[in-house]
C-alpha cells in the first residue's frame, strides 16, 4: 500500500490531486487507483466525486455543468443528483464517492 492510500475493509481512500487543481466552479477528471472519477469544487467550496464518464454514452463529466444540486453532463444533458446519483433525465444512476480536503490533498474514497 503506497503512502497516498488508506484501507479500510470495504473502502479505500486515494489521494488524486491537489485541490488548486480544481478550480471552483469547475470538475477535473483523476485516476484514484483503478478508477477513472471526476471531482467538482463547487463555487461555494463544496466538492463533490463521480464516476468520470456519463452511464447514458460514456460523456466527459468533468466537463459538465453544475449547481449546488445537480451535475449535468455535456454531452445530451442528462442530469444527475449529487447526493444518491440518481438520473433527474431517465439515465442510469451515476457512482457517486466520498470526497475530502485534508492538507492541500483531494482524497476519494472508493
């Protein structure tokens, strides 16, 4: 287990960046291990993680829109909540992560 990872027996918990890595009102796209996610700081301060690409057709979310409720992906604006994932348009749900700041560093826990 490297440095940047914390077990425990049904979670783990990567480092994928630095927070000035995401600027606020904006989603980037990380590696967390095996696991393509995409973290979003909203603008106020909030962050929240994904799986990286749309269930519907594999769209870029980090490149999506978002407000303090919903992520929308850019590709055929399908919506998803941020708090259970669940499709507001008729998608599939999305895999939502926990997300946190600790010292400078993004963590995920998958």
């Amino acid at each position: 287990m490297s440095l940047t990872e914390l077990q425990t027996p049904t979670t783990t918990e990567v480092r994928v960046g630095r927070l000035e890595d995401v600027p606020p009102g904006e989603g980037r796209a990380f590696t967390a291990g095996d696991t393509q996610v995409a973290v979003f700081r909203l603008r106020d301060g909030s962050l929240h993680a994904t799986q990286a690409s749309c269930p519907h057709a594999g769209g870029p979310l980090a490149d999506g829109q978002t407000d303090a409720r919903v992520l929308v992906c850019p590709l055929h604006l399908f919506g998803f909540r941020w708090s259970d994932g669940a499709s507001t348009s008729g998608a599939g749900p999305l895999r939502v992560y926990a997300v946190r700041e600790s010292d400078g560093d993004l963590l995920v826990t998958l």
